[in-house]
C-alpha cells in the first residue's frame, strides 16, 4: 500500500513536468520545495532540508514579484541603468 510520504515523495517532480510558464513554474515550484520540505522531515534528511527551507521564502518572494507586475519594473530600471553606465 502506498504511504502519504510516498506521494508527497512522487509529487515532487512530477510537479516540475507539469510546468509551462513563468508564473505557473514559480507556483509549482514551490509546491514542489514544500513536497520536498515535508518529505526530508519524514525522512531525516537534513541536507536536503536546509536548501529548500533557505529557497522557499526566496521563491515566494519572486512569486509575489511576478504577481504584482514589480519584477518588469525593475527589470526595467536594471537595463536603463545599465545602459546610461555603458554609454
């Protein structure tokens, strides 16, 4: 019989091939760190914990970027700024 840790354990990358755009592989994304997230705990696997507890709030964040239109605003700014420095 399969456990609930088990599917956890396969949703994880199946997650990642279902992933098409930006947004959507950001959403996904993290779902899939939390499946990994709840499958290292079960599992003891502090090494593979720590990374994915470090990159959770940072996908979040890049998330919520894309969701409130901030992240091509400062892509914006970024490229001008490098261009009036190269120029």
């Amino acid at each position: 019989m399969i456990r609930v840790i088990d599917l956890v354990g396969y949703a994880a990358p199946m997650m990642v091939l279902l992933m098409t755009r930006e947004m959507i592989l950001r959403a996904l994304g993290m779902l899939s760190r939390v499946a990994v997230v709840i499958f290292s705990i079960v599992a003891c696997l502090l090494p593979v914990l720590l990374p994915h507890l470090i990159l959770l709030p940072m996908s979040a964040l890049r998330l919520w970027d894309i969701l409130t239109g901030t992240s091509s605003d400062s892509a914006k700014q970024q490229a001008e700024w490098l261009r009036q420095k190269g120029g």
